[in-house]
C-alpha cells in the first residue's frame, strides 16, 4: 500500500479543522499530521512536520494565510499549499495564488470535492476550481494594469499558443482534446512544455501569468 499524502491544517477555528480532520482521515490514502491556529504556528509546524500539502486558511491572528504561503513556499522542497476562503472572489485569494499557492477551496465545499481537490493537487494537476479560478483573476484584471508580456512567451510554437489559451480559459485536458482533435496525452504533453518554457509550475499558475500580462 502506498504512503498516504500527508497534510497540514492551518485554520484558527478549532472546531472547522475538527471537521475537516475527521473527513481527510476517513480516507486510507490521506493523512493529516498536524493542525496549527495560524500563520506563524503554521510555517513551524510544516518545518517539524515536512507535509505534502497543506490547508491553508487566509484570514487568520498573529499571522495571515497570505503571509504564512509565501514563507512555506520559499521553503527548499515546499508542500503545494491550497488557500481556504469563505466567497470566490476573495483578492487575498487570489494573492496567495499569484504567490504560488496552488489554488483554492471554498470552506463550504462538499466532502468529495475537497477530498478530490486534495488528490488532484498532490497528483500535480493543481487544478482546483479552474472555473472559479478564472473568474477571480477576471475579476481581479477590471481593477488592474497588465505587466508587459516576457520574451519567453514567444518561444511558444503556434499549436502551443492555441493550448495556452485554451487552459488560460479552464478548459480541462480532455476538454482541449475535444475542441483541438487531440489526444489527451498530446495535449498533457503540450501543457508539460508551455509549463516548462514559461517557468510556471503548474495550470494555477498558467492562469495567473495570462491575466498577469493582459493576454486573455
């Protein structure tokens, strides 16, 4: 049997991380191995701990979430960390994601979905809410100006281009095959390298760098 994913919970509310706790440990191939009440007792316990992922609350005493994700993230060999917020179009959300969190949950979410998203991410996919997620930076965008576009983007073939977009928009892998005539693993293998050309780490990330430069 596999070692299950290991997780952290940093959340100041004693009794939601209670909730979440029981739901991830029902699960054979998850494992939560310590819960912190905010930011700063976080970063420490992910050092003591070395998580695969952590649960990360944004609106936090003593340290926010937002604060606390850019530490951990600096970290060498750092966990993915994934922001909880209560609405979706919550900014420091969306700053945590441009930081390098790998997306984010609604406290709300139903038990599968937040089960599946935790899978998801440590699998690497980090695509959490590709919908929401592209309506918060869209919404982010209105207030904002675009950063000039890096050279790097130009070292994308036109086919890479038209994939770029298309995940920029939250379609996912098989979604893209269907619109391209594409094989998914064609399609995963253009999204490794777009990913790799542009230093992005994972589909989260694609998001942010489009609305980052103003491209969709």
């Amino acid at each position: 049997m596999s070692t299950p994913v290991r997780i952290v919970l940093v959340d100041d509310q004693a009794l939601f991380r209670a909730g979440i706790r029981m739901v991830i440990d029902s699960q054979p191939d998850l494992e939560v191995v310590g819960e912190a009440s905010d930011g700063r007792e976080g970063i420490e316990l992910v050092r003591a701990t070395r998580p695969d992922l952590v649960l990360m609350d944004v609106r936090m005493p003593v340290m926010d979430g937002l604060t606390a994700t850019a530490e951990i993230l600096r970290e060498p060999e750092p966990p993915r960390v994934v922001v909880l917020t209560t609405f979706d179009l919550d900014e420091a959300a969306a700053r945590a994601i441009q930081r390098g969190a790998s997306g984010f949950l609604l406290k709300d979410s139903e038990p599968e979905f937040l089960l599946s998203a935790i899978r998801t991410v440590h699998a690497g996919s980090a695509v959490i809410a590709a919908e929401a997620t592209r309506e918060l930076f869209a919404h982010i965008a209105e207030n904002g100006t675009a950063e000039p576009v890096p050279a790097r983007f130009g070292e994308l073939t036109e086919r890479e281009r038209e994939i770029f977009f298309l995940a920029a928009a939250g379609l996912s892998n098989s979604e893209i095959a269907a619109r391209e005539y594409l094989s998914e693993a064609t399609v995963k293998t253009h999204i490794s390298r777009i990913l790799t050309k542009l230093s992005l780490r994972d589909r989260v990330q694609l998001v942010v760098f489009a609305y980052r430069h103003g491209l969709v």
